[in-house]
C-alpha cells in the first residue's frame, strides 16, 4: 500500500505523457486524477495507523548506490513527518487535478499538463519519503525541473519562459549551496543516511573546519549550506525573486506548487535536520532572521501590488517566512503545523482566484474588477473563508498555527525570538489589510473592468467549486482538530517522537494576556479599516499614496530587488559574456583557429592560382626549378 502511494503518481505521468495522445483528453485527466486521488486516500490512512498506532516503517524499494562507504537505497521512509506531508502532497494534488479539468477545459495540451502535475507529486513524495540525502537531492531537483515544465508551460508566451528560466536559475543558487552541505556531511560521516548522520552529530559539535578562509564549525556550516538549499526552494529573502514571476504558469501550478507543497520543501528539510539544528546556535538565529525578515518583507510589498495572483505569491513567502523562524526559535512542531493548515487556506485562495481569473477571462488586475460577489456569490464567500483563515481571524486554521509561532517565538526567551515575535505580530497586521484590500478591490466597489461588460462574467463549474468547498472545510477545522495533536505537549510524546528532535523541551508556559489577545485584535480591527480605505473612501487611500509617495514606489518596485540583480548579476553577466564571445572566441579561438587556418589556406590558394597561367614554358620552367632543387637537396645530404 505505502509503495502505491509513490507509483500511483508516476504512472499517471506516464500514462497521460505519453499515451495521452492515443487515449483522448478527457481520459487523461480522468486517469491523472482518479489515481493521484487514489494516493491521497492512501495517505490518509497511513496518516491515520501513525497517528493511532504510532506506525513507523523504512521500507526498501531497491538498491541503488553501493561504493566504497556509500550505501544509497531507494527507499519510502514513514514517520509523523513524512506522513503529514504525505497528506498535505497528495490531497492538495489530488484536488488541484480536478479542478484543471475545468479550468484547463479550453486548452489544447491538457494530457501534457496533466503529466507535468502527476510527474512533479511524484518527485514531491520521493522526496519527503526518502530516509537519505542523494533520494532527497533528486527528489529536490525532480520538483524543480517540474516546476520549470509547469511555469513555462504556456512556452509561446515569452513571459512565461523568461519567468520559468528565472525560477530555475535562482533554484540553481540555492541547490548549489545544498550540494555543498551534503558534500560536506558525507566528507564527515562517511554516509549520507539520515539515522547515521543523526547519531554522529554529537561527535563534531565543536571540530572546525576551514572554509574559504574562514575557521568556522563544522556543524555550523552544514547547517548554513543546507539552508541555502532551502532559501532557495522556499523562496526566502534574497532568492525570493523567482516565486512572484512563476505566476506566469496556469493557476493550478501556483496552488500546487507555490502554495502547498514545493515551496514548503525548505521547511520539510529544516525540520528533518533538526538533530542536526538543534546543536548549531548560529545557524538557528539565521534562520530566525532570514524568516522574519522575509515575512515582513513579502507581506509589505503585498500592500501596494495589483495583480491577484502575485498578491496572493507574497503571501506565500509571508507565510514561509512564519514557518522559517518558528523552525529558527526551535519550535519544528508549530512550523509543521502551520505548514498544514497554510496548504489548506492557500491552496483555497489560489484556486479561487483562478475562478476569478476564470470569470474575468484572464484579466489579473484587480483595478479592473470590483462589484462582482453577487455575480460569483460561491468563489466569494469561498475565498473570505480562505481570507479569514489567512489573516489568523479567531477560530479559524490560521488563528492556531500562526499565533502559536508568535508565542513560541515569545517564549523562547531569546533576543532574535523577541525580534521575531514582534514582527510576526506587525506582519500578520499587515497580512490581514491586504488580504481584505484584494477581497474588496475584486468583489467590491463598482465594476471596473471596460473591455467586458459584468453580465460576461460568470460563475465557475462544479468541477472548480467542488476543490475550493474541500479545502474550506480544512480552511475552517484544521487548525481545531489538529492543534493538540501538532503543538500539544502530548502529540510531541506520541505523535511526533523521534521524527523531530528537541535539543531542550519546549516552554510549557502561557504568555500573558494582553501579548495573546494583541494579534486577533489587530486582525479584526483591520477589517474595517481595510474597508474604508478600499471601499468607503478611495480618495483617503489615494492621498496616502502620494503623500508617501517614494515609499509607495519603493514597495510596488518590491524594493528594486529585481532592478539591483539585474545590475549585478544578470547585465555585468551579459557583459562578461560578450567580452568572452567577441574577443576570446571570436578573435582569439576562431581568428587562430579553424577561420585562422582557412584564412591561411584561401591565401595560399590564390597565390597558387597564379602560377595556373596556361603556358608550357612557364610549367617546364617551374618544372626544372623543382628538379633542381630536388637534386640540391640529394647531393647536400
């Protein structure tokens, strides 16, 4: 059953990639998601044995790597980790394959899209299943190459290749570093297996290595290359410029894949290393750092964007950046759990901004919509379910996940923790205004938009509703039902055991009240405030803006990230390029090389055509010149 849970994706690629063409549209999207949906229900249930059973298991599928100390198996390992994310992968991808029935209904290459979303469940399993790190990487890379399929998937438009090259580009950076770290792991441990790299850790707590000049511990430094790793899946500051343009891929990719389940691969891999974090002081307060400043980073440039999708993109890095420092305060269990509940509420918030995107007829500027609720009354309350979930609203999902980090984050005592819980409260502050901006800008108000009249604009199919009902379900109770199980002191004993290590327990004690009622309090009040900004009066709104006018340039630029890459990195890259190509190849390979030679012969060539005058004398003369010289020649030797 638990092997079922791996193959059932990759023979649905299979299938409709390459048979899909024999078989028809519709069989391949019935194909794709009736097994993907399979893997699902089968998730559920080993979900279910671990958390009532306490069922652990490392099952072999093959051998793979056997050299020297090198043992690799492909392996399917189940723990309370891998079994959350084995839900959280294939219920997330089970629905976003129904829905691309409806909102791919109109194109062309569906069996390949289809493929691409069962091709990228599969590398997204391997990799949260495998009990090594070489399974990890090629999981890792297979959900990266996914992505690059799925974000230029529309390749005619040059936008969306140009995004899919940059996604992949940026990934490369941050792979790069993981790399190193897992070099680094098997140069110290002569193995690359989770369970014997875990037991050494205590070993080489304080051995130093020298890199780059720089003496700096050894567990220091692994912990550092593998967050670089993760950086860069995760979308984290500083190699967060790939996720807001991968928007450019059909909406189905962004639940999918920069909602739900790549993108929380960073943070899969943080806390599967927690054996290894635990013991490494710097690397958690990077951690820490790098999430709170990605959260508020994202969710300050949220404000002032327009398009739906890329608003919804920053909350995305938002949110991770929530899981990043939760993970940093030594809190794994609540950045798992905020992971969960976060892949409900976004992947609901993706999906109905498709329909929206759907009813507009792929219009994305919320400026051009407005006044349409009663028009799609269902995608309406649908994505404020998702919205209030977002924004932590009292007693939905998001209300326990993320005000549980901002607490442990309190109560971790620590200077970078207090840093942190104070920008998790001005973050989720920020959350909540523009999350209800999009709603009101997008349901709200009069109807904006000139190139289609409202009477157009139209309600989506069953096939899309159905997934989006779903995940409000998991929008609304996840974060209830599961809380004690997640971040309870007895689901740490019994439900998470030895998949996630805590160096020293957890802190058992309450913050005071004024700190756990500060966060709702300022959720709620925004609403309102969102209100009239966005809807009551507009022109206070647009009097804000050129008030603060260089402000308001520097978050809708995403503050001139793209324009300060583009200066370093991307126009001294082309520069060095050209030199490369005009001089070194053209001048110096090519100009002595193979148009050097040939130069060389085309001049010879003419010279000799000039002795092809056409008169006997001249040849016999040549003639005895060369005999001559011949005769020269065998005398002097």
């Amino acid at each position: 059953m638990e092997i079922s849970i791996i193959a059932l994706p990759l023979i649905a690629s299979i299938i409709s990639g390459f048979f899909g063409k024999f078989i028809g549209d519709r069989n391949s999207e019935i194909v794709t998601s009736l097994l993907v949906s399979i893997s699902a229900i089968l998730s559920v249930i080993v979900f279910y044995e671990v958390i009532f059973n306490q069922y652990e298991e490392n099952i072999i599928i093959a051998k793979w790597i056997n050299s020297g100390s090198l043992e690799v198996n492909w392996t399917m390992k189940i723990d309370a980790l891998s079994a959350v994310m084995l839900v959280v992968v294939t219920f997330i991808s089970a629905l976003v394959h129904i829905y691309s029935i409806g909102y791919m209904s109109h194109d062309p290459h569906k069996p390949r899209f289809m493929a691409y979303l069962s091709l990228f469940t599969f590398a997204m399993l391997m990799l949260v299943t495998a009990d090594n790190f070489i399974q990890l990487f090629f999981g890792w890379e297979g959900v990266g190459l996914c992505s690059y399929f799925l974000i230029g998937f529309w390749f005619k438009k040059e936008t969306a290749n140009a995004a899919a090259i940059k996604a992949f580009v940026v990934n490369r950076v941050g792979d790069f570093g993981f790399a190193l770290g897992i070099f680094l792991i098997f140069y110290l441990f002569g193995t690359v297996n989770y369970v014997e790299v875990f037991d050494q850790i205590p070993t080489v707590v304080n051995e130093k290595l020298n890199f780059l000049g720089i003496e700096i511990k050894a567990i220091d430094l692994i912990c550092i290359l593998l967050f670089i790793g993760a950086m860069g899946k995760s979308a984290q500051i500083f190699l967060h410029t790939w996720l807001p343009d991968a928007m450019e891929g059909p909406t189905p990719v962004s639940a999918l894949i920069h909602a739900a389940t790549m993108v929380t691969a960073g943070v899969f891999l943080v806390v599967r290393c927690s054996p290894i974090y635990e013991y490494s002081e710097l690397a958690l307060n990077l951690v820490t750092i790098v999430g709170m400043s990605t959260a508020f980073f994202a969710a300050s440039v949220a404000l002032v964007q327009t398009d739906i999708k890329k608003i919804i993109a920053y909350s995305t890095c938002s949110q991770l950046g929530y899981m990043f420092f939760a993970a940093g305060v030594g809190a794994y269990n609540v950045a798992m759990f905020h992971l969960f509940t976060h892949a409900f509420f976004k992947a609901l918030l993706f999906l109905g901004s498709g329909s929206v995107i759907h009813a507009f007829k792929d219009e994305q500027n919320i400026n051009n919509m407005g006044g349409v609720w009663k028009k799609l009354p269902y995608t309406y309350a649908l994505m404020i379910v998702g919205t209030l979930a977002l924004t932590g609203f009292p007693l939905l999902s998001g209300f326990y996940s993320k005000d549980a980090i901002i607490e442990f984050a309190y109560l971790s005592g620590t200077t970078s923790g207090y840093y942190a819980a104070g920008i998790g409260i001005i973050t989720a502050f920020l959350t909540s205004i523009y999350s209800w901006r999009l709603i009101f800008k997008t349901f709200h108000g009069p109807y904006n938009n000139k190139e289609i009249r409202i009477d157009e604009t139209h309600e989506s199919p069953l096939v899309m509703l159905i997934p989006l009902l779903i995940l409000s379900i998991g929008a609304i109770f996840a974060g209830f039902i599961f809380k004690e199980l997640f971040i309870g002191s007895e689901g740490i004993n019994n439900f998470w055991r030895e998949s996630i290590f805590f160096l020293e327990p957890l802190s058992t004690d309450h913050p005071p009240l004024w700190f756990l009622t500060l966060t709702p309090t300022l959720v709620t009040l925004s609403i309102p405030l969102a209100y009239y900004l966005f809807v009551k009066d507009k022109n206070f709104s647009a009097q804000i803006v050129n008030i603060n006018k260089p402000l308001y340039e520097f978050l809708f630029n995403k503050w001139y990230f793209d324009e300060i890459y583009d200066t370093l990195f991307v126009k001294s890259s082309k520069k060095f390029g050209l030199f490369l190509w005009k001089f070194l190849d053209v001048k110096v390979i090519d100009g002595f090389g193979p148009d050097g030679i040939s130069g060389l012969i085309q001049k010879f060539s003419i010279k000799a055509k000039k002795f092809q005058s056409g008169y006997i004398y001249q040849y016999a003369f040549i003639m005895l010149l060369g005999f001559s010289a011949f005769l020269t020649f065998l005398i002097v030797k």
